[in-house]
C-alpha cells in the first residue's frame, strides 16, 4: 500500500495521459489545500489530483486506478464533517476531484427535475432553480462549497428534512462509475420500476465507498410564495417537543423547519457575533426557531396562521414569548442566530461534537437525561445539544472546562467523552451519525457499537462490489477491521 | 437439487420438531392452495409448508434450511402477479408461510407509526389506522389477501403512489431474517441515520431473495376528512396528460389518484358488470378517474375547488365532460369501473398484459405511439392501455383477435407479443417492470433488456447476501443464468 514512486510511474503516466494537464496534477501547491479535512482533523497525502472532466473520464481513469491497484478518494467540495473526503497519510492513494464536473445537464420544470454533474455546488443549483421559480428543498450551512456528488454520496441532511426528507428523497436518478469502472446509469427517473433491488438506494450514502457518484437527477418543487419565521421562548426542551407537535397539528402543510437552541447557545452566538441581538427580552430555558411556508398565493395564510398558532400555545404554557419577523431581513438574522452556534461555541473553548440522532418522539427525553449524566461524568464540562428536533436529530457538544489547553483537552479526554456519548445514544436506539456520516472520525466507533448483522451485511456488499478494495478504503466500512490503524 | 425423500428425512424432521404440529404440514391437501400462484400461470411442488409463529422461529427455520441445502419459497398472501412466491415443480424447496405472524405488535398516533408482522394482510392494517383515526396511505386490488412481508418484498403500488409513493416510501423501518438466519432488525425508525448503507432499501422489492420479511414499521398518516371523486371524458389520452398538470397545478395538497380508462375498457367493464351503469352520457376516446381528498374541517373546499378545475378544464377544451360523485356510493362505484378492468378483459378472451412504466411525462406518447404498432405487427389484436397514467404506469394489455382459441394463442403467440412489448419499452427508456416485481415471469425479460451494469450489481449482491443460494432461487435474480431453465 506504500507509495512508491517508482513503481507507480506506470500509473502516473497513463494517468497524466488519459487527463491532460487540467485533468491531472501533481504540485504540491494545488494538491495542498484538498489534503485536510475542513474540520482540520486529518491531513493525508496523494499521489496526484486527477479532475476529470467528464463521466467517461472518470470511468477510464477508474478502470486504470483498478488494473494498478491504486485507491481512489473521491472529493467534492471538501466540506465533510468526518474526514471521508480525506486520503490517509500513505500518499498511496489517488484523489479524484469531481469538482470540474459542474454541468447541469438538464432542468425540467414541467416535470420537477434537474439533472446536476458531481461538481454542482448545491448553492448553484439552489440558484437555477429559483430562476425557473423552483426550488430544490434541501440546504445546510456548507452550501456555498458543498457539491452535488459530495451531498448524495453522504444522503446529507440540513435543515428542511423534517419536510422534505434528507438527500435520499429528493434523488430521482443517479449515475455513477463503479469499482470496475463500468458506468451505472439510472439517470432516467421512473416513479414506477420493480425491475429487482434499487440500485441506487446503495450508492446514496455510501461516501463513494461503492461506486463515484458522477451525475444525479433530482428532484425541484414550485417555489413558494413566502416564508414565515418564529422564534420562542420556552421554559424546557419537553415543552419545544409540545410545541412541534402543536406545529404539526395546526400547520402540517406549512411547517418547513423546527430547530431547538439552548440559553447557553443563544449566549455564546451574542457573544461571537458583535452585531447580533437576542430576538426576545428576558431569559429563556430553551429557543424554537420555527419557519412557516405558502405556495405562491397563499401568503397572506402565514400571518394569522403563526399568530394563532402563538396564542394556542401561550394559552396552553408551552412557550413563555413568542416574536414573528417583520421583515425577510429579520427572518434571516433569525436564522444566522442558529447557523452561527457550532462557530460561536468553537470560539469558546474546545468541544467534543456528536452529531445524534433517536426516534423522533424520544429526542427531548434524551437531551433531558443526557446532558446531568455526561456533566456529572466529566466534572466542569458543559453539555448542550442543538438542532433539528423535528427530525430527532440534535447536536451534542461537550464543552471543555474552562481554562484548559486547546488540543490537549481533545486528546487526553476526547475519546472517552464520545465513548460515553455514542453509548448513551445506543442505548436509546439511536444512530451515532445521524446527518454527518461515518468517514474516518467514527469508523471505530460504527465497528465498537454497529449491528452485528448490518456491519457483516455491510462487509459483504463491499466486498461484492469493491472486491480489490480500491474505493476509499478505510473510510465507513472495512472488510477487515484493523486494530489500532485508522 | 431434486427431491429425495430419504435425503430430506433429516431436515423433515427437524422442521418438525422446531415448528409444531400447528407450525408444519406435508398434508397434500392444506399445501395445495398456495403451490399455484394466482394467476394461475404456475404450479410447484415443495417439501412440506412451514408456518412459523415468531421471528425466531423463522430465524431457526433459516438455519436449518441453510445447514441442509434447503431453498426457500417466502409466501404471504399468494396473491403475487408474477409467481415469485410459487416454489419451482422440483419440490425440493420449503415454502415458508409467513401468514400465522399477523400481530400489529404496536400502533403510535402520535409518531404517526405501526409496526405490523409479515402476515398482517393489507385490509386489516388499514382497518386498524382507520380505528385510530389515521389511514394508511397505499391500497390495492388485492388488500382482502396480500399481506404485508408481501407488499414490502415486492415494493407494491397501487392507486395512491402519485400522491404517496410505493410501498418502500410507507417502510420506515424493517426486521427480516438473512440467508444465514440471523436477524436483521431496523425496526426502530430514525428520521435520520448515517451509519452506512441503508440496507432495508435493499431488502425492499427483492422478493423474497436476500432475507425473509418478517415485520415492518410503516408510517400511518391522519385520516381525511373527506374526498370527492372526479369521472371525466376526454378525446385523447394526451389531453389526459394536460388534465393531469392542470389538476397538479390547481390542487397539488388534494389529488390523491389520476386513473385513465380507454373506451375498450369502460365498455368491457359495463358487459361483464351487469348493475354498473356509464357515469357519462355519450361515447367518449378516453376516461379519467381522479381523487380529491382533504384533511378534516378541509372538506367543504373540495366541491369548489373540483367545479373549479373542471370549469377551467372544459374552457380549455381538456376535457369533453365531466361529471362528479354525488355520494360516497357514487364515488365506489366509480372506482369499480376502475378495478373491474382486468377481470373484464379477462372474459372477453386471451390477452398478454404488460405492467410497465416509462418517465411519467412520456407516458402518453409512448401510449399513443405504441398501440398502433402493436397492432399492426399482430393483426386482429387489440392493445389497450389503462391505468395510473400520473405514475408513468400502464396496464399495457394485449387482447388476441376473435374466435382465437385460449390457451393455444397465448401459447404460439404470447411471447412474440410481450418481447415486441418491452423492446418498445426499453426503447422509451421504460421499465418492464412498473409494480408487478420480476418474479418468475419476468427472469428471462429481464436478463435479455436489463442494464448489464445493473444486472452484474445485482448478481453480486445476491451472491454475497445469500451464497448458498437457498432464498428463493429461479426468482428475479440469477447468480448463473441458465438457459431453458424458469
């Protein structure tokens, strides 16, 4: 698996050949920003950038990597939370950049699809769509560098899945190279096919251990004709969990986000963003930012809607206050106060962050008896959680007593805090990545707490479509787990 | 492969011993009903028929059979289209009968939740969510007998997927037993989960051929409040098309099914049902059947807003008249147009069908350019099309010329027909396949138009999740084609 230069000039000349020289680089200063993750937890090395510039491309050049044995580490805008994106430090490896692959192929209003190439970034896409008065339903913070292939290969979430469902739903079609560089196309979106097992489903989420997603179809949805935002005030995150399902009652057709915040969160975003204020006067357990949406037309339902849907909830104690933006400008700080939480809590100190997820019904359960066990577990810690209760997926953070060392922290206390919060979390039933994936950050810890029967499942279906194990090896699943190697 | 009494003798017993006099019989009589599958095209033989009551006892059952060799022929309610449950005439397989496991083991209505075994049959589910006032949103002809592990293994249709999808959108969470008896057990729904390949979409429409369906978590959502059932007559059946975008358009949160009958059909059904009557006055090309539901206190908005579309419907001249049911016996009887289709066409004499889809905005352009081709390659026959056009899918029905005599044409001509049929298919882009599943019928139609990228995924898949073979082999996927085999 060393990376050795000699033997891989073969390889690398066939490579430079099939690319071109805006295919296919070696310097190290193009490379470099691509070979850390962008939490900046793992740095790796390659033995050259290859961006190819289309499907066939990359099919050939998979094939070459295939018949040389070399792995390949498919990226898109390298904007993944758990170092899957990240080639390990062997340099042994191909990076294989899909960001030249930035076509929208097709976009078909009529039938609510469009048709992106890997290297789309999904804030352009967004952008097409609104153009066409669509709108692609699914957007997370990373939207500016995160790109189609990135988005399916990891079925990323965000904060419109309590409506619209993760990346899963909204794929229609997909293409993709597998590890023997055949093609895969089922591009062609059939609302009907039961022509045997759905390929496809496969692939998303699959963090190009299987295949390199290469082009999707997706699906767009009219736009709307407005949006609505609340911010609450509550006393406890039980009531935020009333409070959803009073939502869901009153307004299922319109409730598009439901996002919980802690007093603790709202502070620290204050504190980061000096020209931020808190939507609400007084002091506040917990906050649900909540958005509304109407179909063109039907705008004028929002208002009273929201309004009366406040006045329930006041009457019935669930909230303590309640604010609806005036303006699309407020809505927007609104949203900032949320999007702002993981960088303000960074600036802070260090944290342990997990990404969880449990049932839907259980998650304000969960944060209640979570948060005393890991503080009571780690003295002079902090634990919050944030997020998207809706979906029964918060953020758990673990924040470190104040005044110890950055990085030290981290390494002395890091493993056994997530240790103990993925425990927990099993126990409740719940998923240890629940939007982020696995990649390399939580490899050890799927193998440690996984199914038995899924992880052997999962093994099989590697080792079936992957057979030399060059598609991102040591990345979600590997066929024989290793001790002690990442 | 073959049957060998002595051979089985061990295993027999062993059955027996595990299941119980109420959970295993070789009595002739009881396992004659389910060795021919319903459509009568196909009749097996099996060792014996297991009924086991519990998921562990299928779990020993898939052991045992795994530890002798012996394949294994899933059933639920025998009410397949294409023999995929049916054991092949060899009788050395075991047919399984999930039918005894028909607990609802839980109903939530507040996560909106049911978990159902795989015997649950499909009218008693819906009855249950009707007593919990929700409704389970996926019906079919057959919901009096197709169970549950049935519909999941298939990916079943129906007549609500243009609002709700298949039955792999209803599946939020999944328990079946693997070729080597373990179990795999994703019961437990989280909205969101990134711990790897989502494997029970894997499961979903492999029929019966990489684990056994034991139980499934499927959503319920609320019961409507009312609905309101749309007969209109039209010229073509591409002005179906613009009826179907006008009332997508105008009442996208309330259309819930859009059926297109042909005027064949419509007169089929009026002979062979003596008390059903033509809903409109005067011969029209084509009909369309569509569905209007509203949430509860949402009812009164159906009448206007149905007068309203076909007011404007008619304006555009999409529609030649139309006429709406004026009760809920009326809006049955409808429907009965509707589901007496295939039974109707049946007495008038022979006919191949065809299940099969193509992009949903294509479906009548392929209709409209593929019955005159049909029929004048096969002169004296008479293709029909009907059904969800609004999915892309048709009932393609091939009926022989007068006076042929039955069984004789299907079999000199029947598979001249249906291989013209999916060429045309294929060519669209279409799937041979829409709802029926592969099954038996379909192998060899499969193997000679499928993706042969796909195909090799498939075969891999298969043979790494049940390397034995023993989960229902000659169905949907072979690992090692034979030619002139089922």
């Amino acid at each position: 698996m060393a990376a050795q230069p000699d033997a891989n000039r073969p390889f690398l000349s066939a490579a430079a050949d099939l690319l071109g020289e805006r295919g296919f680089t070696r310097d190290p200063e193009l490379i470099e920003p691509w070979l850390t993750d962008w939490r900046g937890r793992y740095t790796g090395a390659c033995l050259g950038l290859a961006s190819p510039c289309n499907t066939q491309k990359v099919a050939a050049l998979v094939r070459l990597c295939a018949s040389h044995g070399v792995p390949i580490v498919a990226q898109g805008g390298n904007s993944g939370m758990s170092g899957g994106a990240t080639p390990d430090e062997s340099g042994s490896a191909l990076l294989l950049s899909l960001r030249r692959m930035d076509t929208i192929r097709t976009l078909d209003v009529e039938a609510g699809e469009i048709v992106c190439e890997a290297g789309v970034i999904l804030q352009d896409l967004q952008e097409a769509a609104a153009a066409a008065r669509m709108r692609f339903p699914l957007t997370l913070g990373g939207k500016g560098s995160a790109t189609i292939g990135g988005l399916v290969s990891t079925n990323a979430g965000g904060t419109q899945v309590l409506r619209h469902g993760t990346m899963r739903a909204q794929v229609l079609g997909l293409e993709a190279v597998l590890a023997d560089g055949s093609v895969f196309d089922s591009l062609t979106p059939l609302k009907k096919d039961n022509r045997g097992f759905d390929l496809k489903q496969m692939l998303i989420g699959s963090e190009g251990t299987l295949g390199v997603v290469t082009a999707a179809n997706l699906r767009l949805l009219p736009d709307i004709g407005g949006r609505l935002v609340i911010w609450a005030g509550l006393g406890t995150i039980a009531q935020a969990r009333q409070l959803l399902l009073h939502a869901q009652s009153e307004a299922a057709g319109q409730l598009e986000g439901f996002e919980v915040i802690p007093a603790h969160s709202l502070a620290a975003v204050l504190d980061h963003l000096p020209d931020a204020r808190a939507p609400l006067q007084g002091r506040h357990g917990w906050h649900a930012l909540i958005e509304l949406v109407a179909e063109a037309d039907e705008e004028d339902r929002l208002q009273p809607l929201a309004e009366n849907l406040l006045a329930a909830a006041l009457d019935r104690g669930l909230i303590e206050d309640a604010t609806i933006a005036a303006s699309e400008t407020q809505a927007e700080a609104f949203w900032l106060l949320r999007d702002a939480i993981a960088p303000a809590e960074r600036a802070i100190g260090p944290a342990m962050q997990h990404d969880v997820s449990v049932p839907v019904a259980a998650m304000a359960d969960f944060v209640e008896a979570a948060i005393p066990q890991v503080e009571a577990r780690f003295p002079g810690s902090t634990a919050i959680a944030f997020g998207h209760l809706g979906d029964g997926n918060v953020h758990f953070h673990v924040l470190a007593p104040p005044g110890v060392v950055r990085g030290e922290w981290e390494r002395n206390q890091g493993q056994a805090i997530s240790r103990f919060v993925h425990d927990l979390v099993t126990r409740w039933g719940g998923s240890i990545s629940a939007e982020h994936g696995i990649g390399q950050v939580k490899l050890k810890e799927l193998e440690r707490l996984g199914d038995p029967v899924a992880l052997t499942m999962m093994r099989a279906v590697k080792q079936a479509l992957d057979p030399k194990g060059i598609l991102n090896p040591g990345k979600l699943v590997r066929v024989a787990p290793a001790n002690g190697s990442a």
